[in-house]
C-alpha cells in the first residue's frame, strides 16, 4: 500500500489528539494508494482499549469515497500503549477483506510505527507500506 506523507501526518496528528484513547478513521483511494485520510469519532464503549466507527460517520465517509471516484482502501486506527498489530477484538470484527487495516501505535511517542495489514477469515497478513 502506498500512503502519502501528509496523510499519514494526518494520521499521525489524529493518534496524538485522541491519546490515551484509540483514535479512528477510513482511507479512501484507488489501487492501493491512499488519497484521502477520513478521521472518525470513536464511539466504542471502553475508547481506551478498543474502537468502533459509529453507523452514521461508515455511512457517511463511505457515501463521499464513493461520491471522489474512490474505494474503501483502508481502516485506520491507533494503540497509544501497546505494538502496531491487531489483538484479538480487532481480527474478530475485521469486516472488510478487501481493504488494508492500519495500525498506528505510540507505545513509544517518540518513535509512532504504522503496519498496514489484510485480515480475513481470523488470519492476519502484515503487508508492505510505503510511506512517500
């Protein structure tokens, strides 16, 4: 996946804002190239160790994917305190084969480490990312 350097900025900067609570969003793009950075509330019960894109913002931000000519490309959210991989809730409601999942952590926020990963059927997949 190739990820602009100012979207993960934006990624970055949204992790950073939400912390201690796990920060949200969707990537819109074509072909693996992220175009657009969606940040979401998040609207799960307990924001410190899980998230949850509430119904109306997933209906919204995909409306306006699909209304630039985009596609659902990724599913971004962060883990202020623990590594950049999904734990087992995440691989649970892993709904969306066909997009990357990001995980962005600041275990350590002097050094932030986003993954890109496919996760389907409860398998996980780390895949390349590019940051330029």
């Amino acid at each position: 996946m190739e990820l602009p350097r100012r979207i993960y900025e934006e990624m970055l900067n949204h992790a950073r804002a939400c912390a201690p609570e796990e920060s949200c969003g969707l990537v819109g793009g074509r072909a693996g190239r992220a175009e657009r950075f969606f940040p979401t509330p998040n609207g799960a019960e307990d924001p410190l160790r899980r998230y949850d894109i509430p119904p109306v913002d997933l209906l919204r931000v995909t409306r306006e994917i699909e209304r630039g000519g985009m596609e659902l490309t990724a599913i971004f959210h962060s883990h202020p305190a623990t590594e950049a991989y999904p734990s087992a809730t995440d691989i649970r409601l892993a709904y969306y084969p066909e997009a990357f999942y990001l995980i962005l952590s600041l275990a350590d926020p002097e050094r932030p480490v986003l993954r890109a990963f496919r996760i389907a059927d409860g398998r996980v997949d780390e895949q390349p990312i590019a940051i330029c």
